[in-house]
C-alpha cells in the first residue's frame, strides 16, 4: 500500500503531464514533492517556504508560516484571488479532483462558493425586503430584474446590479454584460432570499462565480452598514 507521499507524488506527477506548462508553476515543499498552482500566483508563493504536513487520517497539505499563522497553500491561493476576503472566510477548502497538492483555483473555487452560500443562507432578511424582491421588473433600461444601464465614461453601456434588502438598495456591482449582471442579481438574490425569490433565469442553478461575487457584495454592505451605526445610516450604501 502507498504512502501519502507516494500517493500524492504519483497523483502529481500523472496530474502535470496532462496540463499546459505555460499554464502553471512547480512550488517545492519538504518530502521531495512539489504543489501545482495557477501560473500568476508564482511569484507570491514562492516568497513562502511550504512543508509536506501530515495530519490525522493520512491526509497531506502544503503549509507555510506567513505572517505569524500556519497557512495551507490551498487558502493562501484563495486569499490572493479574494483578497477582500480574510483566512477565516475560507476555512475547510476541499479540493474538486481530490488532490491535496493541486491548488489551483480551478480546483478549489466551486468549494470555496459552497460556503458562501450556506454562511449566507444563515443570514435572514426581513419579510418586507423579501416581499418587494418578488415584484416583477419595473425599470425599462433593461431586460432583466435588478439591472440598470449606467453610461462608462466612453459613453458606451454598463450594466448596474442592485438588489432590495432590509436598510434599502444593495449595489452588487457593474458589468459590461448585461446577461452576466443579471446572473450576479439572481447568485444574490439566491443567497438573501433562496426560493421565495423572483429571478431572472428561473431553473438555472447559481453560477459559482457569481455567487462568489455577490457573496463578497453583502459581506461589504453589511459590515459598512454595522459600522455605520444601523438602517437609518445606510438607506443607500452604493458598492461599486
């Protein structure tokens, strides 16, 4: 039977003959074995020293000390693709392809927006907020519930996501895709609301990614509005 070591040497090994070189960087860790992660973050883990740790069940991490904390490479490469997001925001990081060593965000991403939506599904919103994100479309800009058009500064459209909740309107930011906004509408409106919401694209699962971004939105909006003291303060928190 394999080691640890020599299971998750094996499963790297095989794993980098299948992927672009240009695509991705080798880090080297304790154990003789080396982690893969997106080519862009190169240069900010190799600015760590990472250890092969072996923990209960026989499970292998690479680990780093970095800034006084034991961080494992997973969150690290997390952290530097969310950076508004903290460590403790992206605990428990699981990998898609099962591969302890395998840290690129590709294989951790859909993981990480998981756990946005359960911290979120535990925050209620107020029956009121609900009641007027059931009614149907009313601006006339565009298509799509919860979307706006705003002239860039070309002159050329951009599209405004904003979204009812409890201390007034929610901005979750603005796209060049009119589509795409109204997919980050409907990640957040799943996110507050879940099935007593109206979407734009009833029957379609949540795009990761958007939930990802509108996860991050709310978290912002809500700690602004905390800080600034409760709903009377915050009628309209704009969160470009």
């Amino acid at each position: 039977m394999q080691s640890p070591v020599q299971k998750t040497r094996a499963e790297i090994h095989a794993l980098i003959q299948s992927l672009a070189p240009a695509s991705i960087a080798l880090v080297a860790t304790s154990r003789d074995l080396v982690a893969v992660v997106d080519k862009r973050f190169d240069w900010q883990v190799r600015a760590h020293r990472w250890y092969a740790v072996i923990s209960r069940g026989d499970h292998i991490h690479a680990v780093a000390d970095i800034d006084g904390r034991r961080i494992s490479l997973q969150r690290y490469v997390m952290k530097l693709q969310y950076p508004d997001r903290s460590y403790d925001d992206l605990k428990q990081i699981s990998f898609e392809n099962k591969i302890t060593f395998d840290c690129r965000v590709s294989n951790l991403e859909h993981r990480v927006g998981r756990q946005a939506v359960m911290r979120n599904r535990r925050s209620k919103v107020g029956r009121q907020a609900v009641m007027r994100n059931r009614r149907s479309k009313r601006n006339t800009s565009s298509q799509y519930k919860g979307v706006i058009m705003a002239l860039g500064r070309d002159g050329s459209p951009r599209w405004r996501t904003q979204i009812m909740a409890d201390h007034g309107s929610m901005g979750i930011g603005v796209y060049e895709d009119e589509a795409w906004a109204a997919t980050v509408y409907d990640a957040a409106a799943y996110l507050l609301f879940e099935g007593a919401a109206l979407y734009n694209f009833p029957g379609r699962s949540p795009d990761q990614e958007a939930l990802l971004i509108a996860a991050t939105k709310i978290a912002r909006y809500r700690a602004k509005a905390k800080r600034q003291g409760g709903a009377m303060a915050v009628q309209q928190i704009e969160m470009e």
